[in-house]
C-alpha cells in the first residue's frame, strides 16, 4: 500500500478523534463503557497541549493515524531530562482495511523520529496484543507494569 505520512493540524482533530474511539473499540472496550461525551474529552486532551499526530493517508483518504506526546510522569520528576524525558505513543490506529501494509510500522518510525527530535530519551507505550508484533519490530522492549484490579474482591 502506497502512503503518505504527515503530520496533523487542527483541522485534522476530527480525524484523530475518530480513530481513537475506534482504537478504543477494536481493543474490546464495550461502547456502553465510553463516555457520551468522549469526542469533547478527547479533544479537549488534544488542545491541552497540542500534542503531536501524524496521520497516514492514501489517496487523501486517512488511513490511520498515531499521537504522541512528552510523557507527564504521576510522580515527582527529580532527574535530568537525558535521563528521563520519555516520550509517550497514546494512540496507534489503522483502518481494518489498511492493516497488514505497513502503515502501523510508518506511523511508529514517524512517531519516535518526532520524539527524537524534541529531545527525549526513550519512547514509552502500551501495546494491544494485536499491535505487539509491530512495536517489538521497531525497536521496543517489553517492559513490566504490574497492576491490581481494585474492583475484585479481596483474595
């Protein structure tokens, strides 16, 4: 498949915001679980800071799209930026009709090429199973995260 990536504008909000609550959906998130009003949350996240997006288009047609962002650690920050000034991939989506052509693979390689070249030290994300293979080809490491499902009951 023949693609163009590029990087997104506000009048390309949209785009993004489609793609992100069908990447939601395509990782099993039930549609009664997404907030009624998730477009103006998403969007609202997206102005925040103007992060940063590329999309993937074919014919002028978007076919994909990926976000990216300096990461906002949930802890205080004492080290110096070579050291820690992670950039952080929050939304990789292919339209089902485009997957298996490479365009994931383009949009990860544009998205740590944009983290590069603001400095940071390492890239940062959290794969679904199904985009797994793409992220351990470009590069990325499997790393542990440990969770505890608070709604389960004790055991």
């Amino acid at each position: 498949m023949n693609c163009i990536i590029r990087n997104g504008s506000p009048a390309d909000d949209p785009t993004l915001i489609r793609h992100y609550r069908a990447l939601l959906e395509s990782c099993g998130v039930d549609p009664i679980y997404i907030k009624a009003d998730a477009e103006e949350v998403t969007l609202d996240f997206i102005i925040s800071g103007r992060r940063h997006y590329q999309l993937a288009e074919t014919d002028g047609i978007s076919v994909g799209s990926l976000a990216c962002q300096i990461q906002h650690l949930p802890y205080p920050d004492v080290t110096v930026p070579s050291f820690r000034k992670h950039g952080y991939i929050w939304s990789v989506f292919v339209e089902p009709a485009a997957r298996r052509n490479g365009v994931a693979a383009a949009l990860v390689q544009a998205g740590v090429d944009y983290l590069r070249t603001i400095g940071c030290a390492k890239a940062v994300l959290h794969s679904s199973d199904a985009g797994e293979g793409v992220y351990l080809a470009a590069g990325f490491k499997i790393a542990s995260e440990m969770r505890l499902d608070l709604a389960a009951p004790n055991v």
